[in-house]
C-alpha cells in the first residue's frame, strides 16, 4: 500500500507542479515529506505586488520569513518587487523602513538568485549594492530611472542574459554602449521601454557590440524610429523576437534593407496622434503594415502582435497578405486596438497551426463572430482584448455567450476575458465549461513579447 510517507520526491514535484501557491501551502502541511517537496517551489520565487500592499503590515512578507529563516534562501531563485508599502511618519507618507530591511537581509542570504525584477525606481537605490554581490544573477528588469553614481553599479553587473530597462535616464542611456560591450557574449535579450534619453546613435552603439542577441525590444521610446531599430538589425544575425513603435510621423518613411531570416516572433505598436478622417473612420496608410511584414516574407513567424493606439478596423486584404505570408506557421496572433470583421476572422482561421487568438470579441454578435471562426480545428485558446474607453455601453462576455463559442468551435478549450477564464472539456453530452477567476496580472509582462508556446530561447 502507497503512503503519502512513501511517495519518490520526483513523483511529489510532478504533483506539485500543478498546483497553485495557496493550495501548495495547504498541502505542505500534510507530513514532512510533502513539506520537502514544496518548500523549493514555495520559495523560489519571492514577490509583492499591489494587493499584498494593501494588507501590509497585517501579513508577513516573504521577504520577512527568508530573514526570519535563512534556510529557505537555498531555495530562491527570483525576487519580483512591483510595489512599496508606505508608513505614515509626521503627516508625511514615506517607504516602509521594515520592509526595505527585510528585502535587504533577504538579498544577502539568497546566494542563488538568477532573476531580480523591480519596477519602482525609488526602491532600487538601496537594493544595488546587494544585487551586484549575486554572481548567478542572469535576468534584470528594472526601473531604470537612475543617477550617474547608482548607474556605474548598475553597469557593473556581468554574465546577464536578460536586461529590460523601463523609463532609462541619460546617464543609463549613455553608459548602455559600454554596458553592452562587456555583455556582449551573454546577452541575449535586451529591452528598452519608454526611454525619452535613448536616440539612434546610443541604439546602433550598444547594437553592434551585441551580435548573440535573440530579442530586441524598442518600444515607446520617441528618440528613435522604427526604421533606427530596424537598422541596428543588422548586427543581429541571429534575431527571434523583434518589437519596435511606429509613430505617425514616420508611417511614409522608407524602410531600409535588413536580413531578418531568423525571426519567429514580431510585435509592431502604431501610435496615432492627428488621425485623418475618411468617411467618418480613422485609417493607417494601406502599405504600412505590408511593408513592415514584408521584411519578414522569408521567415517562419510563428508569433504576430498588431497595436494600435486609437481603436479602428483591421482590412481584411492585409489579414489575407498576413496568412498567404505566414499562414503555414503562425501560431499566435493577437490584435489590439483593432476591430476584426468576419471576412478577416474566416481568412485568419486557414492558419494551419494557429493556436492562440488575442482580439476584441463583439458579445453583441457573438453569432456571427463564432461562425466565423468555425473553420479551424487547431485554436485552443481565445483571449478577449476588453477596448477600454470606447464610446457606448459595451457587452461583456458571458457564460452562454462562451457557451456558443466553444459549441462552434471544438477545439476550443480555453476562453479569456479580463480575470475570468472559461475552459472546456468534451463530454459524451457536448462541452463541459468551468468558470476560473484569475488573479490579476497586471504590469508583470508586457503585451509585445512572445508568447510561452512561441518562445525560443
């Protein structure tokens, strides 16, 4: 007879891995050989985010417990601090000293850490000393807002594979050329968003010293141009993932002559300031997205991201340029901004390995919108990208709604729409759905890059 004593801590990780933390926890209380096997997943990764915040100090961080038992450090591997709880000191509100003390003592005892996130620039300054101490550290995001003296700490950091910088100062874009020489043989994704500081001689500075790079990431960063991003491509022989901004103003340029042979994952963000108006409707030059996938004509794309920053409809003639281009590949499509018709969606499903669709869903035409995607038999998960802001009262989607979803469509298994989540099995008796709420993932990853069945590094 099989105990729960006797079970092989690899057949316990199996078990484990599908597990949420909460339920985890609860089962790590059974006996000490479940509290084995779970304490390494418990603890390896160490977050805050907003509704810890909101609880804070009526709940201990995990910070706290690595402090109050350093043990358990062994075991993490990634800290992930999105928000800074504050302390009300002489009518004045002002960071938690207590938490900054256990986040430093955690820091000091996790000699394993691999992955370091923190996307509140005034909560860095006091962590740099400690981070640059982690000589298996290999993935850094960060705010990156920062003075000339906490920049050359920063830049002392070697052996990363993974750097993204949100909101980089001056000094941050000006020592990222030298920065990026001494991680040239590391680096292999690196993504800059919303740096005003960043201009095309620092890009094509810090490109060129990078020609292992598999990801490069320029979004909102209105110094350069995608036709500058798309030229320091040049030195990325080896380039998967490309995302990159399109403004207004350069939706005519021409774009230069690039080998993008190895790219399997593409996101292009149009921003929009002075529309022009046709017929009442806000329209993109018809040869701008053609032109820009067409860079891509020879490659096996197997992820697409199209966003656009004013809410429009998407021509079904470039949908039909889209799948004669990467039909036989795409797996992944997601549209933001865009409205997609049943001409587009019908020519859209004759992907022949699309599996994953990100688009606004018409739960007012739910019909018409299901019928539409009856042709495939490969897309499993749809997500609902909810247009936030638009004009008039908006239909969300509801459980008979989905139902009418997954009826029309059997491969359908998976269906999302803000936190809720609806997914299917087949039943002798027709689908049988189950309705999840999700905690909210806001601000943990960005919309540009691939998704996990795409990823590629």
């Amino acid at each position: 007879m099989v105990t729960a004593e006797s079970l092989n801590f690899d057949v316990l990780q199996i078990i484990f891995s599908y597990l949420s933390p909460p339920d985890l926890a609860s089962v790590s209380q059974v006996c000490h050989s479940f509290l084995a096997g779970a304490l390494p997943r418990l603890y390896r990764s160490l977050g805050f985010y907003h509704n810890q915040a909101k609880r804070y100090p009526r709940i201990v961080t995990p910070f706290a417990v690595v402090t109050a038992h350093p043990n358990l450090a062994a075991h993490v591997q990634n800290i992930d601090i999105r928000v800074i709880p504050n302390t009300r000191v002489k009518q004045r509100t002002l960071p938690d000293p207590r938490f900054f003390r256990d986040c430093i003592s955690a820091l000091q005892v996790a000699d394993y850490l691999a992955s370091f996130t923190c996307t509140i620039g005034s909560a860095l300054a006091p962590l740099l000393p400690f981070i640059q101490l982690k000589s298996r550290l290999h993935t850094l995001r960060i705010e990156a807002h920062l003075t000339e003296e906490q920049t050359k700490l920063v830049c002392q950091l070697r052996g990363l594979h993974s750097v993204t910088l949100e909101n980089a100062s001056s000094a941050v874009m000006n020592a990222l050329p030298n920065w990026a020489e001494s991680l040239k043989t590391t680096l292999k994704h690196l993504t800059i968003h919303a740096s005003p500081h960043l201009n095309r001689t620092v890009l094509q500075q810090t490109i060129k010293h990078l020609p292992k790079l598999r990801e490069l990431h320029v979004i909102e960063c209105l110094g350069v141009s995608h036709v500058d991003v798309l030229s320091a491509t040049e030195h990325t022989p080896l380039l998967e993932g490309l995302a990159l901004t399109v403004m207004e103003s350069d939706f005519t340029c021409n774009l230069p002559r690039t080998s993008l042979t190895a790219l399997k994952h593409i996101a292009i963000e149009l921003i929009v300031s002075k529309l022009s108006q046709e017929g009442g409707s806000t329209t993109l030059p018809s040869t701008l997205v053609p032109s820009l996938l067409s860079l891509t004509r020879f490659t096996h794309l197997a992820s697409l991201a199209l966003r656009l920053s004013d809410r429009q409809p998407f021509p079904p003639s470039l949908i039909e340029e889209i799948v004669e281009m990467h039909g036989a590949h795409l797996r992944s499509v997601r549209f933001m901004g865009f409205t997609l018709g049943s001409q587009g969606l019908e020519s859209l499903m004759e992907c022949e390995r699309l599996e994953k669709l990100a688009v606004s869903v018409p739960a007012e035409n739910i019909y018409t919108f299901s019928s539409a995607l009856a042709g495939t038999a490969t897309l499993h998960t749809l997500l609902d990208m909810v247009v936030h802001g638009a004009h008039g009262k908006q239909m969300s989607l509801t459980t008979d709604r989905v139902r009418v979803l997954l009826e029309d469509v059997p491969s359908l298994t998976r269906v999302v729409s803000g936190n809720r989540l609806w997914t299917s099995r087949p039943t002798p008796y027709g689908p049988e759905m189950r309705l999840e709420r999700m905690k909210s993932s806001r601000g943990t990853c960005f919309w540009f890059t691939a998704p996990p069945e795409c990823r590629y590094i």
